[in-house]
C-alpha cells in the first residue's frame, strides 16, 4: 500500500463518510470540529484545580497534632498528652480567630478568655475532640476538680454554634455519662457512703463527681432555661441520673426527678412524691408512640422507688398503669425491669400464680434484650411457680427449655425435679448446699420458708393419705426429722384451710382423720375409754357430719388411741398400732394392711350402728338398713 491510501483530508463541502472509491480518505467539517472543541472545553471545566485537591495545611495540621496526642496517651504520658490536647485547642482557636477577625463581633479580650463564659465562635471540631479527650485523662486519674473544668469546657463547646454536630454531641455526652456512672458503682468509696452525706473529699469522690456532671449536664440542655436546649438528651440524661440515684439511695431528689420528668411529657398529675393523679391514666394508657414510651420509662424508675420504700400500694397502681400503657416500644430492659418488680410484688402478696405469670413474661423479655438478668428472672420463676404448687414443670416451656442445663440454673431443675417428686431430703440438701448458689439471692432467702413449708404440705399430704389416725411423730421423720410443733402448725394451717377434714389431740400427739371430702361418707373411729376390756365408747362427733376442728387435750374428752375391744393393741398384732419404734401407724406386710382397712371398715359400721340405736331405738335402725 501505498501512502496516497491512506490520505487523511479536512474538506469544509465533503461529509465523513463521503469518500472516493478506491481510497480511504476521512474528511472532517469545520463545524464538527467547532464541536470538539466545546466538548474539550466542557470537560475541562469540570477538572479540579490545585487548590481543591490538596486539605488546608491547618487541617492537616490540626489532625496530626491530634492524633500525636492520642499517641502519648496511650503510650502512658498523661502530662505530655494533655499538653499535646491543649496545643490542638489553642491551634483551632488561633486558626478560627484570625479567620474571623473581619466580622467577628467579640474583642480580643474574649478571645484570650475563651473560657471565661459565654458563647464563643472560636471553637471547632477539633477543639471539642480534644478536650472530651482531656476530660477522660483526667477522669482515669482520680482528679475531680480538673476533670469538671473540663468537662464545662466541652458543654461550652457544644453552646458555641454549629462546630459539633447533635450525633457528636449526643454520642459524647452520653459517654461521658455512662463513664462516671460505671466509675461510681464500681468505686470502693461509693458503698461505704451514705444518703446524707459522704466522708472523702469532693475531688476523690465518684459520688460528688457523678451529681456534679449530672447537674451540668442538666443544666445546659434543659429545653427552657439551657444554654443549648435539647429536650431530647435532657430527658435521656434525667433518667439517668433518676437510675444514678437510685442506686445511691438517694430517695427525696429521684423523687424530685420523677417528677420533672412527669411535667415534661405531659403529665398533669404528677406530683412531688413522683405519684400520677386520678386525671393521668387516660394520658398512660392513650398516649402517642413517643409520650407512651416515655412514660413507661417514667414508670420504671417510680417502681423501683417504690419497691425499696415498700410502698405496695402506689407500687400496684404504678405497675398496673403501666402495663395499660398503649402504642409505647419502650426498650425491652425497661419492660422487663417492669415486669420483674411486678412480679416482687404478687409474690409479696402471696399472689404466686400473677407471680410466675408475671416472670416469665421478664424472662422473655430480658431473653429479647439480651440481657443475663434472664437466667436471674429464671429463678424467679421456678420459685413462683413451685410456691403455687404448679404442677407444670417451667423448663418444659420453648423459651425456658434452652437453659435447662445451664451451670446456675441446673439447681433450680433438680430442685423442680426433687419438689415434684415429693423427695423432700433430696429438696432440703439442694438448698444446703446451696447449689448454684441459690442462696445467695436475697429474694430467694426471704422465700425459702415458703418453699420449704410449701413441699412439706405437699409430702404431709400424701403420707396421711391412707391413714385415718397417725402420730405426729411418724410424720415428722417422714418430713425430714422437722420438730412436731412444725408438723401441727402444719396440720392446723391444712384444718383450717378446709383442705383437711380431722382433728389433733395435742396431748397424745396423734392426728385423727376423717375421709377426704368427696371421698364417701365420713368417719370417726376414735376410742376412748379406762383400758378395760370391753370399754369402748364413741368419739364426739356430729351426726350431720359437720365441719371438723383442732381439739387438745384440755377439751371436753381426752382422747387415747385403742385397740378392737379396748386396750391396748399388742406390737405384734396386725392393724393400726404402734410399730417397733413406737410411732404410731399401720404395721406389717401389704396384706396386714389390707386387713387393718377392713379391721377399720368393720369398727365404722359398728359405730354406725351404736349410734343410730342411740339416737331412734330399733324401729329406726330397721327403717334405714
């Protein structure tokens, strides 16, 4: 080929495309090529200058110089960090201020006394990073006077404009917050105070520090009267400072916060004591999504001030207001926090079937939140459930299943398994040996009489089951070697429940019983008599079969246990006696038992017979035969 082919030619009349046959010539217009170059020209207008590319040299600066001084902070330099923060705060300022002379409204006087007070435009970013940083340095070394300038410092930061942005500033504060609370309740100082006052020093006290944070905090976002109004975090920080005083027991100024917090949502009867009046239940139970979230927030904190002040009343109302509460989603910890103390408060009231109700809705929702309370509301549970005498295992549940063989609840389930089979030994060493460490729970230690009283009825029942006269003595060793006035105490509590139809002769120390209600007609084969052979008289009873009660020895018969035909039945003979260790009860084999029913069958119907003849003669005796 030739280069003539390949002749590349700009024809003003000629079109690209138009070529002569034979050759390859590509013709280009004037006005196409007028195009191009505005392409070229609109694509370089789009092209970033110098300037724009390259950081200003003092934010390069200012973020070197910061992170320089993380640096020296983590490396243990605490003096040299905080100067190194301090240079970072003075580099923005002096950046922002000679950038602002022109139009700056504040003399340079205000500029020196940056800190002085007030609001000031000099502050930036950075500024406000480094000194959150300064207030932790000084938080971890225990200066309590350094670290509160400071932390003025930065609410000052966050009142100066538009340098920090509401996530920044919210994420910060609530930092902080959290800092100095988890620095009191893990403070030696803080369990040795009290309410009223404190023996350390405002500087060294985590106490003093944690109120003083609070109180400023309080005090620049409050959504009237703050600097920087925020009603939002004023209402998250009041909680918190209701939850802080609450651990401090600090009883008069939580209430104080119960009841800033009703006012804010809205709420026209809340009162001093923190105590909703009559007119606010429509409001808890009505309420939008946000004010109905809020208010089982509120909700919380009064629960719990009223559980430590045992106050079972206002803690009712509070509780029952609370979960009539609609359109709310408040977090699934408050709700359950809710829910538990709920639940304390039927078991108070010894309402233990709402109690394991109550709990095991805690449970769930401590489960949702994640939380280990979970295992703690477990217990609780169990507990409620076994003083109800339920015979529905807890465990067989689909939430609780998961946690059957965890390592501290594994008692509680051989303590379930022990109380449903009756194995009260098995029952009584578990909490011993306190397992699990179920004993160290104080709300289990105030119940344990109950569980143990509870189980005892529960086994006392099925011993005397088939007797009809059996001593106090046999049922106590049958019970665990308990004392006997436990047994009767016990005795008495089922007579008067209407959940035992029989007697106790206090001074023999025997239990006469009649047959279960529903059971057939009712008897009582009580003797009593010299020891003669042949003395035999009928025990007092009521010829409608009315309602037993406990009778002593000081009544108006004393009553002694005989054999068939009076006397004393022999140790050997088969029938209701005494046994070789000199316990009262049916003796023998299985077969002497049967034979002693029969011996009692044939003892009623003779005395049926005796009184019947007392009462109408014989021409009656025939009539009902």
């Amino acid at each position: 080929m030739s280069d003539e082919e390949y002749e590349y030619e700009y024809n003003d009349d000629e079109s690209m495309g138009d070529n002569e046959e034979g050759s390859e010539n590509y013709t280009y217009s004037d006005e196409e090529n007028a195009g191009n170059d505005d392409d070229n020209d609109e694509e370089e207008s789009f092209d970033y200058t110098d300037e724009e590319d390259e950081p200003d040299d003092i934010d390069v600066a200012l973020e070197n110089a910061y992170y320089n001084a993380k640096q020296l902070r983590d490396s243990g330099d605490v003096d040299d960090a905080a100067g190194a923060f301090e240079d970072v705060v003075k580099m923005e300022t002096e950046a922002l201020s000679s950038g602002n002379n022109d139009d700056s409204d504040y003399d340079d006087e205000d500029m020196k006394d940056k800190d002085a007070g007030g609001k000031s435009p000099i502050y930036g970013p950075w500024s406000y990073k480094a000194i959150k940083q300064l207030v932790k340095l000084h938080l971890k070394s225990g200066d309590g006077t350094k670290m509160m300038e400071q932390y003025e410092r930065m609410l000052k930061v966050v009142g100066s404009g538009n340098a920090v942005s509401p996530n920044a500033v919210e994420k910060g504060v609530n930092g902080m917050l959290e800092r100095v609370s988890s620095l009191y309740q893990g403070s030696s100082v803080a369990t040795t105070t009290t309410s009223g006052g404190t023996n350390s020093s405002s500087s060294t006290d985590p106490q003093v520090w944690a109120r003083n944070v609070y109180d400023s905090t309080l005090r620049v976002f409050h959504p009237k009267t703050g600097s920087s109004p925020n009603e939002r975090l004023w209402f998250k920080t009041n909680l918190k400072y209701g939850q802080l005083l609450y651990e401090m027991n600090e009883t008069s100024k939580l209430q104080l916060v119960i009841r800033d917090l009703l006012r804010s949502s809205g709420e026209k009867g809340g009162s001093a004591d923190g105590a909703g009046g009559e007119g606010s239940d429509e409001g808890r139970s009505s309420g939008g999504g946000g004010a109905s979230t809020h208010l089982m927030e509120i909700s919380a904190l009064q629960i719990q001030l009223y559980s430590r002040q045992k106050d079972t009343k206002k803690l009712r109302e509070v509780f029952q207001r609370a979960m009539r509460v609609q359109g709310g989603i408040p977090h699934p910890r408050t709700l359950a926090l809710i829910q538990e103390l709920g639940g304390k408060m039927h078991m108070t009231n010894r309402e233990f079937d709402s109690a394991s109700k109550t709990f095991f809705q805690a449970f769930k929702s401590y489960d949702e939140a994640g939380d280990p309370a979970r295992l703690r509301c477990l217990k609780y549970l169990v507990m409620a459930s076994m003083l109800h005498a339920s015979k529905i295992n807890p465990f067989d549940s689909q939430e609780a299943r998961p946690y059957k063989d965890d390592s501290e609840i594994k008692a509680m389930t051989n303590l379930v398994a022990a109380f449903h089979n009756n194995e009260i030994t098995e029952f009584e060493g578990i909490l011993q040996r306190n397992e699990g460490k179920i004993m160290d729970d104080e709300f289990v230690r105030e119940h344990v009489s109950d569980l143990l009283r509870t189980i005892r009825t529960q086994v006392l029942r099925k011993v005397i089951g088939p007797y009809t006269r059996i001593s106090l003595e046999a049922i106590a060793r049958e019970l665990n070697g308990i004392p006997v006035s436990d047994v009767e105490s016990l005795l008495v509590s089922l007579i008067l429940d209407g959940k035992l139809d029989g007697r106790i002769d206090q001074a023999g120390g025997i239990l006469y019983k009649r047959a279960e209600k529903g059971g057939g007609a009712a008897t009582d084969d009580g003797t009593s008599g010299g020891g003669g052979e042949g003395g035999t008289s009928s025990a007092t009873t009521s010829a409608a079969g009315t309602a037993s009660g406990v009778s002593a020895s000081s009544g108006n018969a004393p009553m002694s246990v005989s054999g068939k035909g009076g006397g004393s039945r022999g140790k050997g003979e088969i029938g209701f006696g005494e046994d070789d260790d000199g316990a009262w009860g049916y003796s023998g084999s299985v077969e002497a038992r049967n034979c002693a029913s029969l011996e009692s069958l044939t003892l009623a119907l003779e005395h049926l017979t005796a009184s019947v003849t007392s009462a109408g003669g014989k021409g009656t005796y025939h009539q009902i035969m």
